[in-house]
C-alpha cells in the first residue's frame, strides 16, 4: 500500500507551542461537556418533591443547630434562576431519642474503643426529636440568577420573607418579630422591613438599585453604598452603609438620636485570624466614645471603651440617653439584660480626661465583665477632684429577683477643686445593697450607709452651698459670701433605706460656726430635704444667723429661714456608727480636730 508519492511529504509531529494548544482545546471541550451535563443535572433537579425537601431540613438543621422542619416546599430551583419558595419553617431544641431495648431497630454495636452506636443513622433527626418551638418563619420567597449566586454578585429579583418568630435567647438576649421583608419598588427602590425586638416595634429601609436584564425582567442590586434608614422604639439611626466585597462593613452614622440626644459617627464590622472584631467611635458634643471588640471562635468577647475626653456640661443629656437606652433594653416582655446562659463579656473602660467648665477634673479606668446571669464593675480606679478613686459593683440575677452590691471609696476629694479657692478635702464611703423583681426598682431599693470625713482647711461658702451662696446668704446676715470659711472637722452619716439617704448624725464646724445638718435626699426622684441648723458659742453671734431650709427637687430647690442660731452646748454629737465600713477605710490622723467628735479623744 503506497501512503506517500515521491512529490509528497509526511506531516510533521506537533511539538512545541502547537502540541500545548491542541491539549488545551481537548481539555476545554472536556470541560464544556462535562459544564453542560452539570447545568442539565442542575435544570432538572428543580422541583418541589418529598427529597428535596428533606434535604433542606437536613441542611437547615446542620447549619442551626436546631431540629428543622418545613410544611410546603413550594419549589426549589438552581438552573437557570436560583429560585426557592416555601412555607411554614419551624425550628426546634433537640431532644435526644430514647431507643427501645428490644426489636432489630435496637441492636446496638460496639467499636475497638468501646463506644456503642447505632447502625444505620445519617441524620440529626434519626438521633433527636423536635422539642420546644425556638423559631418559625410563615413564608420565603427568593430568586437570583445562577450565575448571581456562582460569583456571588448581589443581585436578585425577588426577596420576600414574612412572619418570622424567635423566642427570647435564641438568637439574641430579646424576643425578635419580624412581620414582612421585601421590596419596595413604589417610588425609589428600597428593601424594607418592620417588626418588634424586645417588645419595642422597629422598621428599617435600605437602598438598592435597578435594572433590567437581557430578558427584559427587573433586577435588583445591593450597591457597595447604600443609605440606610431605621428606627426601634425612641431610637433613630440615618446613614450610610458600605458592604464593599473584600473590605469589612462599614456604617457611617449620620445620625443617631436616641430620645434629645444626637450622635454621630462609624461602626466597622469585620473578621480575621483570632475572629470577629467590632469598631465604633461615636460623638455627641464635645463628647467622643471609642469602642474596640473582639469575639474569639469560643464566643468570648473582650475589648476596650475609650472616651477621650468627658466634660460634665454633657452629663445631663447623656444620662437622659443612657435611660431612653435603658427603657429599651429593660422594658417590654422578658426584660433580661443578661441572658440565662450567654458568652462571657470582658471591657476595660477608660475615661481620660474628665473636665468640669472646661477644667480637668481627673480620670477613671473600670472593668466590665458580664456573664451568664452576672455583671461585675470592679477594679474601679482613678483621681475625681484631687481624690483617689476605688470600688467594686456587682448586679447579679437570682431566680427572679435582682441583686446589688456595690462598695466605693473617694479619698482625698476637693470639693471645689475646678474652682481653685478651696484647700480642704474629704473622703467619702459607701456600701450599699439592693434586691428588687426587677431592674428599674434596683434604685428605689437601695439600703446601706455612705460617710464623709472633711480634713480641716478653707472653705469658701459660695462654693460649698447651694446655687452659688443663696443658702449662705439665708443663713447668714453678713456680705461673707466670698471670705474663706475656717473648716475645722466636718462629718456626715446618711443611713440609706429603700432608696432614701437619710442624715443620720452630721456637723462641720468651723470658725466662729458650727452646722448641724438633719433631713433625707431620694436618689431616685432627686428630692431634696435638708435643713442646716447653726450653733455659735457667742451669743450676740446667735442673732445674726438662721437655720436654713432646702427642699425641692434637685437642681430646683426652695430655700427659706427657719428659727435663729442654736446655743453650741445644744450640739448633738453622738459617734457615728461605721460598723458597715471595713476597718481601715476611715483612718485619722492622731492629730485630726474630728477624733473628739467621733468618740475618739486625741492622743
């Protein structure tokens, strides 16, 4: 057989560049093949039959952690949309089987290491019942491109979710309701969505973008930045919410009102090697807080409160916040803020630089540890005034009833120190307990004792009494508003019950003048009742003060006159008992003019 002429030339092998082409073609059309019969297997898995609908139970139970059970899968679709409808999701607690001791089902085996199992078992559902209700969902509605879904592009057509119930603990320290999330196409695109959380209804719209797609149908987009509205009870967020891919979420707070308090600033979501860290740094005012966390794959969160500076004038509105802040958490159904069982929260708070009318007042450092049914503020430390901070708290839940206990030291505080007049100083000690049904009642509940001890120095009356001297001027006759005021001993016990600090035994006594004090202050209400007694030795010096009265509620007190100056022998000076104190917390020097007071003669 003759293959070749003479004039002809046998094909040269395929070496080099052309070899690698061929092979590379071979493997496209592999691949193509093997691409096209995947999508075809896709395309025809679609449906709405009894398998896949196992399948998304067995899926949805793996990924919560939680027995999965759906009443109608409407149709779950890959090719050429992603598209899955059902209703009636319920999610519930495991309870493990009780197998019977008899019967084929109940032969069990055993391996090398001496653990019994049972054959035949693929499922959570073959090991577990469905106990109580954790979560349910009325109906689901989504479609997405496959294509969308396969580069993970934020595209879809469709998104509806109706109905959904988490009971309290679940996935979250409150009970969550949503009653509907789609979209709004109305007027500008957006996703929107209203239920309740803890009691307290919230509602949040999202802007998205759209299009049309080559088929002519209406496609939505989530863009990177998308402004964001929402609101859950007294409090409203406005801002900006950048979801860029390869970056960490970012939300721009444009505004944050939370009841007359307004805040701005960043909240930065993000993950990496050690887990899942949040960022925000918040202001309102000239006040400014940092905060830095960070959640571990064992679910333990840790991290640091910064605010740079903190300057009085902002501590009325901030405390107005703080309780609009704590009505949401606290009120309505279930008002837990600790749950039965949660992971443990560890924050060092850092309070920089304190001011007083733009004056540097001090610094605070405290750590916050909250766990399972606990809080612990403890390792308080830092300088109020001139005076050297320290103290513990504890709230704890117990069954259902609450529990306070807290312990706090001043030493060393000047009173006035933002004023620059005083050189006299005094401690102050605390311990209080509480034990209420709930948190609100906590305050109203307090009982304990708190006691002050002044060191001698100079005082200026219109700083050391009410709205600037006013209470001076009542008491005395004289111009001597601004002369210093000669404080020799100084002391007060205020018995604390039910909320109520009431002057045991107090007296200051200073030049030419001694001051008894008699009367009770409600800390919750801010109530005021005290009246200031003067005893004076001269007689003549009797005639030209008066006792003064000052009642109201704080900062808004009445003050009238009373009766004249008392003789000095008329002084009721009985020993404070300080038996709550811890021994050594209270320590005069040998010196001190308030030994004598005190029971305690000088050496």
């Amino acid at each position: 057989m003759i293959l070749f002429f003479d004039d002809e030339k046998p094909l040269a092998p395929l070496t080099g560049a052309r070899k690698h082409i061929r092979r590379f073609i071979k493997v496209l059309i592999v691949l193509a093949v093997l691409l096209g019969i995947s999508l075809w297997v896709l395309k025809s898995l679609g449906g709405n039959s009894h398998a896949l609908k196992l399948g998304m139970q067995d899926y949805l139970t793996d990924a919560t952690g939680y027995i999965a059970q759906v009443d109608s899968l409407q149709d779950m679709s890959f090719f050429p949309m992603s598209h899955l409808a059902f209703d009636g999701l319920s999610l519930h607690e495991m309870i493990e089987k009780q197998r019977p001791a008899t019967g084929a089902e109940a032969v069990k085996t055993e391996d090398e290491s001496g653990v019994q199992a049972f054959p035949h078992q693929k499922t959570a559902a073959d090991f577990f019942d469905a106990g109580a209700e954790v979560a349910s969902l009325r109906h689901a509605n989504v479609t997405m491109s496959f294509w969308d879904v396969f580069f993970s592009r934020r595209r879809f057509y469709d998104l509806e979710v109706q109905g959904l119930r988490v009971v309290e603990g679940a996935w979250g320290l409150r009970a969550l309701t949503l009653e509907s999330l789609s979209i709004n196409d109305e007027d500008t695109p957006v996703i929107a969505g209203t239920g309740a959380y803890g009691g307290h209804p919230f509602s949040l719209r999202v802007d998205i973008q759209k299009d049309v797609d080559a088929a002519g149908r209406k496609r939505y987009k989530m863009p990177d930045k998308a402004g964001i509205e929402a609101r859950w009870g007294d409090l409203d967020i406005v801002g900006v919410l950048d979801s860029s891919p390869g970056k960490d979420v970012h939300l721009k707070i444009e505004r944050l009102s939370l009841g007359k308090q307004n805040f701005s600033g960043d909240i930065v979501w993000g993950g990496g090697f050690k887990g899942d860290t949040l960022s925000a740094a918040l202001g309102a005012g000239d006040a400014r807080f940092v905060l830095e966390l960070l959640t571990t794959k064992d679910n333990r969160t840790s991290g640091t409160l910064e605010v740079p500076v903190l300057d009085t004038a902002s501590l009325p509105s901030l405390g107005a916040a703080y309780n609009d802040a704590m009505r949401l958490l606290l009120s309505g159904p279930g008002s837990a803020i600790f749950p039965h069982k949660g992971p443990p929260v560890d924050l060092t708070v850092k309070i920089a630089d304190i001011r007083h009318q733009g004056k540097a007042l001090g610094h605070l450092t405290a750590r916050i540890a909250a766990g399972e049914r606990v809080l612990d503020i403890d390792h308080i430390s830092g300088l109020l005034a001139g005076g050297a901070l320290g103290g513990d708290i504890r709230i704890e839940r117990r069954e259902e009833q609450w529990h306070l206990a807290a312990q706090g030291k001043l030493r060393g505080w000047d009173y006035a120190v933002h004023e620059g007049k005083t050189s006299a100083q005094f401690d102050v000690h605390a311990d209080l307990e509480a034990l209420a049904p709930s948190w609100s009642e906590l305050l109203p509940a307090l009982s304990g004792e708190m006691i002050v001890v002044a060191e001698p120095g100079e005082w200026v009356a219109a700083d050391m009494l009410y709205k600037s001297g006013e209470a001076w001027k009542a008491l005395r006759k004289g111009d001597e508003t601004t002369a210093p005021w000669l404080l020799s001993c100084g002391f007060a016990d205020l018995a604390v019950e039910s909320g109520k600090a009431i002057v045991q035994r107090a007296l200051f006594a200073g030049r030419g003048m001694t001051l008894g004090a008699e009367g009770a202050w409600d800390m919750k209400s801010g109530r005021v009742d005290v009246t200031l007694t003067p005893y004076m030795e001269d007689e003549s010096a009797r005639t030209a003060v008066f006792a003064v009265t000052m009642r109201g509620v704080y900062p808004d007190l009445k003050i009238s006159r009373g009766q004249g100056g008392r003789r000095l022998s008329d002084l009721p000076v009985p020993a404070p008992d300080f038996s709550r104190i811890k021994p050594g917390d209270i320590a005069l020097p040998p010196q001190h003019p308030c030994r004598s007071y005190l029971g305690e003669p000088q050496p």
